[in-house]
C-alpha cells in the first residue's frame, strides 16, 4: 500500500514539472512574437559604441619643468668650540638650541684665571725686556764716546810722530825719542780697535734686545688673546643648534659646544642625472640661469619657496652618478637644514611642441585620434619629455586633430566611439543637440511607441512625450526610439 501511494505522488510531481516547463516555453515565444509584432520592432543589430574623452591638439610653447629630491643646507654656519680647556664660568641665559643670537652676543665663558696669570707674566716679561733694551741703547752710546775718544787720542799720536820725525830729520831728536813716539802711536791704535770692537758688541747686544722684546711682544700678545678667548661671541645672527654644554662643566680645547646657522641663508642640494644636466648647460658648457621651485610637504600641505639655481659641484662623489647642482633659497621661510624637499628646475622653453595626459598615449607611443564616422585611428607621436601625469610631445601632423584622453583596453584602431570634447585641462565643451523636424504620421508613430511602452518610467515618458509634440525634436531620441530602445507593450 505505501508502496503504490509513493509512486502515484511521483508520478504527480513528474506531471506538474511538465505542465510547468511547457508554460514558460509558450511564454516565451508569445513574449518573442509580440516584441516583434511591435511598432518600430527591433531592427538589424547594431555596432557597439564607446563614450570617450577627447581633446583638440594644438601647437604652443612649453616650458618643461624638471623634478628631483634634495636636502636643504645651511649656506653660512659657524661652529662653537671651545679656544681652551677649563671649568665654564657663565653662559648666557637661553643658550639652548633653537634660541635666537645676534652678532656680538656673549655666549658662554670659561673660567680665566689661568689666562690672566699668565697674561701678568707676560707683562712682566715685557717690562723687563724694555729694559733690557734701553740698557743696551745707553751702552752702545757710551761705546759710541769711547770709540770716538780713541779716535782723537790717535790723531794726536801721528801729529806727534809727524814732529819727532821733523825734528830727527833736522838733527835735532835723538832715535830714542822717535822710538818712543812711533810705540804710542801704535799703542793708541790699539786701543781704538778695542774701543770699536767694544761698539759692536753693544750694537749686538742692542739688536738682541730688540729681538728679545719683539717676541715678548707675540708672547703677550697671544696671552692677551687667550685671556679673550675665554669669552666666545656670536659672530653673526642667527639660530643656535647642536647646543652641548652646562655652566660649571669641564671642556676641552677645541671642543665642539653647538653651532649658529643663518636661518636667512639656504641652499638645497640636489642631484640629478647626467641626462637631465645636459638639458641645463649652453653649448659652452656653462650652467643656465635657471628659476627653480623648492617645496615641503607639512601635513598635506606645501610650504614653497623660489629659489635659483647658481652653482653645480665640480666633482662626482665615489659610487655616485649624475651631477648635484646648489639651489639657493629666495624666500627661506619655514625651511630648515635637513629638510627633505622636492626641487621643479624649470628647463628652456620648447617650441612647437604639444602637452598631453599621459593617459592619451599608449605602451606603443601612438596616440588615437578621432577619424571618419567619429572611428579611431592610431598615430605614432615622439615624446620629448615626461613630466607628472603629462607628456610633452613633438605636435607635427597632430595640430588640429581630435584626441582621446584616456586609452582603455577596449579601445583601438577603428574603433567608432562617441566623442565627448574636452580641453586640455579636461573642462567639458557642451555640444548642442542636434535636432530634427519630423512630419505628421512619423510623429504619430513614436508618440504611439511611446505611450505603449511599459517598461518606460512616467516622469521620462511625460518629458519625451513633451519633447514629441514640439516642432523640433532631439535626433538623438529620434535614432533611439526608431532603433528599438524603447519596447511597445500589450
């Protein structure tokens, strides 16, 4: 028994799939027949069509700008290092880094006892030494007398030989008396070569003298600056930083204790490559006068600056390329040393030359430019330079065509798309419809099309009925309706 009731209960179920199966078939093929009994039934297949993006090219001059990386530097800096050794004595309050100096400021001073010790001695040095010297002065004028003393005494001598010899000659002196007067006259020149020899030796004590207080002089002159040393200035205004030091520490000669920076004096150095550097020299080799762009990004935010480019290193650092060029700051508000920026040099000027996206060529370097019946066709283009999300490429046999902004991977040569016209800056050129002047039965049948459709919303079916009744109506809607797209309904 249950055996018969599960087999009649299948058997039902079989039958109601069928009856189920054969109901939708002949829904189906109703829906088929009535869709093509319909007014302005669907036509023959159409081709496929793409909305696209295009822009007018035209010819202009382009000035190119080059973008690369570089690190602001300090253009006038000034270490502060510590003269000498000692224990820090004082330093200035609000010697701290980030603290601003101006020119002549007292910093910090070390402890000057030593110094000043030192400078007494050598002031006492000194005093001796002058004395030294005046002593010397008053012996080589005393020599100066003795020397001319000997000379007179001599003079006196010959005048005398000169007589005896008068005298022996006439008969009248004996030998002995000439004897006598030739051994004092002999005597005499002895004694003024001693008295000379005397005079040299006071001028030679009087140029040591001099020697002696001229290096007394050096001596007391480096204690003098030794003892200034120990108070370090500010040399120019500016910014402290690297600040290392505490009253009462203990610092060594030439010990590094922070720095000062001119926040107003900045350069950025950055390198670019041998290529790039090439399209920035004059066919001497010299260096362009070149206007230059600095920016930081803060938080989302640029802080920029002009800058000018006025110097490229002379040397290529070890395992380095491409060239560094120095670009000083104009306006160095809000950069500081260290700071990793973004550099625009902005490169000669190209004539005849055209800027496009970089979406408007593709991986082949063709473009596509609009043809007959608004169908693609591909032109190959030299790009002269990349820059951004743009290109710049050479304009001949593009001036005046029409071009796509964006290549996507359903686009190429003959291709038909809808175009819609851009500028180069990518504002949309409204186009006006373009509208048609229907005769009185082609009218009644799209308004009969129209109101028969039941797949149509009532607001579109009410602003389509009231574009129908004008006297011209937008072709476009025209080539729609007549094409199919919209579906009568029973």
């Amino acid at each position: 028994m249950r055996f018969l009731t599960r087999s009649l209960l299948a058997l039902f179920l079989a039958a109601l799939s069928a009856a189920a199966l054969g109901y939708a078939g002949h829904t189906l093929v109703t829906a088929i027949q009535s869709r093509g009994e319909a007014p302005g039934g669907p036509g023959p297949g159409r081709e496929r069509e793409f909305t696209v993006r295009v822009m007018t090219v035209a010819a202009d001059e382009v000035t190119p700008v080059l973008s690369a990386f570089g690190e602001v530097r300090a253009r006038r800096s000034l270490e502060l290092r510590a003269p000498i050794g000692g224990r820090v004595l004082q330093v200035a309050e609000g010697f701290e880094d980030g603290a601003e100096v101006t020119a002549g400021q007292l910093l910090f001073r070390i402890d000057p006892a030593d110094a000043e010790s030192a400078l007494a001695v050598a002031r006492s040095d000194m005093a001796r030494a002058e004395a030294e010297l005046r002593e010397a002065e008053r012996a080589l004028v005393l020599a100066a007398e003795d020397v001319e003393a000997a000379r007179a005494q001599l003079d006196l001598r010959e005048r005398g030989l000169a007589r005896r010899v008068d005298l022996a000659e006439r008969g009248v002196a004996t030998e002995a008396a000439l004897e006598e007067a030739e051994l004092a006259l002999s005597t005499a020149r002895q004694s003024l070569v001693s008295r000379r020899q005397a005079e040299a030796q006071a001028e030679a004590r009087r140029d040591q003298a001099e020697t002696a207080l001229e290096r007394q002089g050096i001596t007391l002159a480096e204690a003098e600056r030794r003892l200034a040393d120990t108070s370090v200035h500010a040399g120019f205004d500016g910014t402290l930083a690297d600040v290392a030091i505490t009253e009462g520490g203990l610092v060594s000669s030439n010990e590094q204790l922070g720095r000062i920076i001119d926040p107003q004096a900045l350069e950025v150095s950055v390198r670019v490559s041998t290529a790039q550097y090439l399209r920035l020299i004059d066919a001497e080799g010299r260096l362009l006068d070149l206007d230059a762009e600095v920016a930081l990004e803060v938080a989302g935010f640029e802080i920029t600056s002009p800058g000018r480019v006025v110097r490229a290193s002379a040397t290529v650092g070890e395992g380095q390329s491409g060239r560094r060029l120095f670009v000083d700051l104009t306006a160095p508000r809000g950069f500081r040393p260290g700071d990793f920026v973004t550099v625009r040099l902005q490169e000669p000027a190209l004539d005849g030359v055209a800027l496009l996206p970089a979406t408007a060529v593709n991986a082949a370097g063709n473009v596509l430019a609009l043809g007959a019946e608004n169908r693609l066709e591909a032109l190959p283009v030299s790009i002269v330079r990349r820059q951004g999300d743009d290109v710049i490429v050479t304009a001949e046999g593009l001036v005046g065509r029409e071009i796509v902004r964006e290549i996507g991977p359903n686009l190429g040569s003959g291709i038909r798309v809808r175009p819609q016209r851009e500028t180069a800056q990518g504002e949309v050129i409204e186009d006006l419809a373009e509208m048609v002047t229907l005769d009185e039965d082609r009218r009644a049948r799209l308004i009969a099309q129209v109101e028969s459709s039941t797949r149509m919303p009532e607001a579109v079916r009410a602003r389509m009925l009231t574009q129908l009744a004008e006297d011209e109506v937008p072709a476009d809607m025209v080539e729609r309706l007549e094409n199919g797209a919209v579906h009568g309904g029973g």
